[in-house]
C-alpha cells in the first residue's frame, strides 16, 4: 500500500477512536487494512498533520503503555490528555499511589511505568 494512502486510512482509523477509549498500533494498523504494519502506524502519527483534532494520544502499545517518543509533548501529556478523557490506568507492582503531581509515590520512576487498563478502556472497534 502506497504511503499516502496508508497515512491517510490511519488518520480515518484513529479520528473514530471515542473519547475515553484507546486502541493500539496494532488494531489501527488492522483496521487500516494492514495488519503486521503497527510500526508504520506509528511514523504516520508522529507526523500528524492535525493534532488536536487527529487524537493520536488515543494510541498506545499492546500492552497499554504509552510513547516515550509521543510526538506532541512526551508520554507525560499523553497521559495527562487521556486522563482528561478518563481513561484508567493500572499502577507497576509495588505501587499503591500516586502523588497530586502524577509522580509515583516513593519511586524514582516517575509516571512512565503506568499503563492503560485496557481491560477497561481499549475500544471495540
């Protein structure tokens, strides 16, 4: 499939992604019509040609963690957006909670170790 047409079908996929939910690379790669493809669903994100209106935050790994490289203001504001939107996210072992900032609390970690509860908030497209 040639590139443009591919970005193109990407940016359909995950414009219908609902507020509060996610899907992963992978899905959206499927969902595009090329599956084994979720690493290009990735390069057509970070080149999003309307962010804020193309919610590419909405997209995260299969195993719910986030970008480190998320193209428009790191992992932290794409977790911040999504739970803006109220998407749940599951603390790494040992962690109980998190401080009012987001921090981890007695960590060093900071919010990088969270992941989406996909179990709850992976959309079924």
């Amino acid at each position: 499939m040639e590139k443009g047409l591919f970005n193109k079908r990407v940016y359909e996929v995950v414009r219908r992604i609902p507020k509060g939910k996610v899907a992963t690379y992978g899905q959206v790669a499927v969902l595009a019509g090329a599956p084994r493809n979720a690493r290009f669903v990735g390069y057509a994100l970070h080149s999003n040609p309307e962010p804020g209106v193309i919610p590419c935050h909405r997209v995260v790994f299969r195993d719910g963690s986030l970008a480190p490289g998320f193209a428009f203001g790191g992992p932290e504001r794409q977790r911040l957006l999504l739970e803006e939107e109220g998407v749940a996210f599951i603390l790494p072992k040992g962690m109980s909670e998190l401080s009012e900032s987001g921090e981890m609390k007695d960590s060093n970690a900071g919010a990088s170790g969270l992941r989406v509860d996909l179990a709850r908030c992976l959309w079924d497209a």
